[in-house]
C-alpha cells in the first residue's frame, strides 16, 4: 500500500488507526474487508446438531481472516478432550459441549450467543 506523498520526501508510511504501527507490523485483528473486527464485535453464534444420531456443538459467525479459527479449535479440542475440525469459518466439535464453549469463547472475548436448541 502507498503512503501518504508516496516518492517524495514528505512521504510517511500508512498507519494503523489504532496500535499506530505501519501496516506491515501491524497485528491488529482485521476482516476480509481490511477493517479492524475485535472478537467482542463478531456474532458468533454456538449451537447443537444431530448428526446421524450424534450431538455436534457448531460455532458459526467467527470471521476467518479476523480469528484464527484453527488456533480455537485446538484450544477447545485440549480443553474438552474432544474431536473437531474446521469447515469454512465454522468450528465443529464432536458432541454436547455447548456451555463450556460459550464459556471458553467468552474468556478469549467474544461475546457468543447459544442458538438453537
């Protein structure tokens, strides 16, 4: 990205609207749109499915480039001690642990909402 006066010798780097770093050293959480997305800003939503007679907790809302939805999985896998993957920007963990996700989401800042039944 340019920076302001881009060749000449007034020329300053883009900074960050909020750490003020240039945007190449910047690690502020930022959307598919290039804004910054803080995780208390995301919906996420945490909700239960059967599949083929078994319970799955589902996390939907969570914004792929902004969280890195690998990293939660594997801290939920660690702490539930229980199977999942990732499709799309949605979090799949195998069985009924809907609370201790809501509850674990809520330590890393979101504000997760249980949805469905």
């Amino acid at each position: 990205m340019a920076g302001l006066f881009a060749g000449t010798p007034l020329e300053r780097p883009v900074t960050c609207e909020r750490c003020g770093l240039p945007y190449g050293r910047c690690t502020c959480p930022r959307g598919s749109d290039g804004k910054i997305l803080l995780p208390q800003d995301q919906k996420v939503r945490v909700q239960r499915e059967s599949r083929r007679g078994k319970t799955v907790t589902v996390v939907t809302g969570l914004d792929p480039k902004a969280s890195d939805p690998g990293a939660i999985l594997k801290q939920l896998r660690t702490a539930l001690g229980a199977g999942g993957t990732v499709d799309g920007g949605t979090i799949e963990v195998q069985g009924d642990h809907r609370e201790k996700v809501l509850d674990h989401l809520r330590s890393l800042g979101y504000r997760p909402k249980a949805s469905g039944g």
